[in-house]
C-alpha cells in the first residue's frame, strides 16, 4: 500500500464497522456518478480514461519548452495553479532552480509580486502557459493581458504566438476564442472535472512536465489509487479509512479544524493544494472542518504552544515520509562547544523521526489530540499521482459523509460580484 492511514495515535475512538453501509452507499453513487455534483466526477475515471494523443502533445510541447526557454510562467488561480506549484516543488525542491525555472502569476492582484516578476523576466527567454477553464477569471485574465502585451512588445507577436500554451475548456469560453484567434498550442480541462480535480490533467501535467517530471508517471500512480480504492470495505480501504475518520472528528468529537502537518519544506505546497481542495469541497451550508496546515519541527517553535496546550477545536493529520530522497550525517567537532557530539555520524532523517515520534506522544498523550498518520513510503511522480488521487478521492467521500456536493463553490462567486460592481464592471 502506497499511503497507509495508520489509526494508533487516535485519542477518541472511531466506530468504522458502523460507517459501511454509508461508506458503500457513498461509493455506487460516486463509481457511478449518481451522487450530487455528478456531473463534475469525471476526475474518478480519468486516470484510465485520458486522452492518451493529448499527453503525447504534453511530452511534445514540454520538450521544446524545456530546450528553448529559460522560464515558463504558469498564469492561474486556484485550482488552476495549486496542484502544478505543489507537484513542482515536491519533487524537484525548493532551492535548486531547474530549467527552464517555472514562475507563478495570475494568482494575485498584488503590484508589487506582479511588477516583479516582470522586471525578472527583462532578460529572460520566457513561454506562458495560461490556464483557466472560465476564461474570465479576473486575477488570471489581467497578468495575462499584461504577460502577452510584454511579450509581443519585446519578442513579436509572431514569437509571442508560439511561445503562449493555453488550457482552458474544449467548447466554450473567452480564452477557446483567444487561441482559435491566435492559433496557441491548446490543452482541455474537461468539462466533467472541477478546477481543484484537475492537477492530473494538462492543468497540472503540462507546467509538471515542462519541469522536467513524468506526466505518465503521476497518470499511473492516480490509476493505482483509482484501483486500490475500487473496494469500499473499510478493512481495506485506508482512503475512506481517512475519510471516515474526519467525519467523525467533525460530527461526532465536534472538531472544527484538520491541521495538515508535513516534516518536509517542500510538501508546503501540497497542503495549500490540499486545504483548497477540502475548503471548497466541503466548507458550505455551514458545515465542515476548516483545513489548516504547518510544517514540523519548523512550527513547533511557533504553534507548537497551541497546538500542545490551546484550545482543543482541531486534530491533527500527519503526512510521514518513510524514506528520504538525501541524507546529511551530522559531523564530528573537537571542541563540541554545541553538545552536539552525542549525535555524531546520525543521519538528519533519523533525528527527525526522532523528533516526530516525540511530537506524536507531546500531542496525544500530554495534548490529548487526535492524530491521524498517513505514511506515504516514499515521494517520486507515482507516488505524489497516489497520493493526490487519495486525496480527491477521499474528498469526495467526507464531503458525501456530510451531505453537501463536493464539486461546486457557491460561496466563491459573493466576493467576487460584491469586486465587480464596485470596480464597476457592466451588468454588476
Ligand atoms: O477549483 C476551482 O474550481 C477554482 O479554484 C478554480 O480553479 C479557480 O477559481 C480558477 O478558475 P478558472 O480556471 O475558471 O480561471
């Protein structure tokens, strides 16, 4: 098993035998996409079902980016950029900067982010990949026009054209008309998957593998998870396990927060893509657990205090990486001024499974916290694929738990009407 939902650090009792008959309820309606927002469960399948000529494309574009730019802009929000910065990072790090080196625009208003990332780019060879399924959404669209207008200004419009990809929706929207206008190379986000579902499309996988990461690798890991969760017994199913054990922390232990802790700086990513997919899946109608996130042991010297002796509204769930992509031993020193000398010639992932195994005993048996483990064995492209699939997957099964649709954000629109009629936008 690829991630384990391990149970022993559980301070309250989940009951799982008295979840399966919902559980594999849950399951038909989401296998055969009867539940509610079932016309947005096209992630389900998707990882058999992909268009296999569009990934050729993928590997084909990427590769002439790879060869011919020395940065690529990924210009979207949300679900549109989430998944692709969480992957990037989790497998190629956060300090060495690949090429072409991948930038991140389209997600803010902010001038300064964005009038620095454009004097960046002044001597830089740069492609755009623009995302949006809408085509409209606001923060995106304005980098973009500033992006494309910098760019034919420097390069041409002839350059401009061949260096800007877009992803956007097959039939409909003002970016499909852009492209057909322009003649950009053009990637789908189906019509049936939910910005937040679509890291394993070319929403995440054309950003991913123009960094250089297998785009089948992260397809084939998602198929084993769609096949490891195909059998909804709860004995089995450590998916649902994960699910079910949320549920209960909210409806039953009334919690009304999930901390995502990570070990490792470069999974800080994965837990944003995460706390969108579960905020916007499962925050409506008033219910659901807010989703936060902290990094360990870098945050115990910050929430550490809260969270062993504050108020008692969250639990914690623990992503563990059982093997480490570098080791570093600790050195000898002569004068061992420090004290260090007594962990000599250890390795740093010994000491922080060290760290971790403490932390786990602080929080549960001094903190009284519920933690729930999930041990992942190692991060490569499959397995980073696993994971986000469990993680969907799982999503929709809590989301269900708690009778709300997964897939739609109705709450979203509200700030979003109040911006338009005050920046004075015709029809708002
Ligand atoms: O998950 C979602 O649906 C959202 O986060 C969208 O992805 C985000 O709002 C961007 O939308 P669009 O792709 O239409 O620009």
């Amino acid at each position: 098993m690829i991630i384990k939902t391990l149970t022993d650090h559980l301070v309250d009792k989940v009951d799982f035998a008295a979840y399966q008959e919902s559980v594999n309820e849950i399951h038909k309606a989401i296998i055969n996409k009867t539940g509610a927002g079932n016309d947005f469960l096209g992630w389900v399948d998707y990882p058999e079902t992909y268009n296999k000529k569009e990934l050729e494309e993928i590997k084909k574009w990427s590769k002439y980016v790879r060869e011919n730019y020395d940065v690529l802009i990924v210009c979207g929000i949300g679900g549109s950029y989430l998944g692709a910065r969480a992957a990037i990072e989790a497998i190629n790090g956060t300090i060495l900067k690949g090429k072409p080196e991948i930038l991140f625009m389209g997600q803010t208003f902010d001038p300064t982010y964005v009038a620095e990332c454009l004097e960046y780019l002044k001597d830089k060879k740069f492609a755009i990949n623009v995302i949006s399924k809408s085509g409209t959404t606001t923060e995106t669209s304005v980098a973009f026009r500033l992006l494309k207008e910098y760019l034919e200004k420097r390069d041409g419009v002839e350059f401009a054209r061949k260096s800007i990809f877009a992803t956007t929706d097959a039939n409909k929207g003002a970016l499909l008309e852009l492209c057909k206008k322009e003649g950009y190379v053009r990637f789908v986000l189906p019509d049936d998957i939910g910005g937040r579902y679509s890291v394993q499309t070319a929403v995440g996988l054309f950003p991913i593998a123009c960094a250089g990461i297998d785009p089948e690798a992260i397809l084939k890991g998602s198929a084993k998870a769609r096949e490891d969760t195909s059998n909804p017994d709860l004995k089995v199913n450590e998916c649902y396990k994960y699910a079910v054990i949320r549920h209960e922390m909210w409806a039953h232990y009334k919690k009304a927060v999930e901390m995502f802790i990570t070990y490792v700086p470069s999974f800080v990513q994965i837990g944003e893509w995460w706390k969108q997919l579960y905020g916007e899946s499962e925050g409506k109608e008033k219910k659901g657990l807010l989703p936060d996130s902290a990094t360990f042991s870098t945050d115990l010297h910050s929430l550490g205090q809260f969270i062993q002796d504050g108020s008692p509204v969250f639990f914690e769930t623990t992503l563990y990486l059982g093997k480490h992509r570098h080791e570093v031993k600790v050195p000898h020193d002569e004068d061992n001024l420090d004290g260090l000398n007594y962990l000599e010639g250890r390795t740093l992932g010994s000491i922080q499974d060290k760290a971790f195994e403490g932390t786990i005993k602080a929080h549960t048996e001094e903190g009284g916290n519920n933690n729930v483990v999930l041990e992942l064995e190692e991060m490569n492209p499959f397995n980073l694929g696993y994971l986000f699939y469990f993680f969907e997957r799982a999503c929709a099964m809590s989301a269900y738990l708690n009778e709300v649709n997964p897939f739609n954000q109705p709450g979203v629109e509200i700030y979003k009407k109040n911006m338009f009629h005050l920046l004075g936008k015709p029809g708002f």
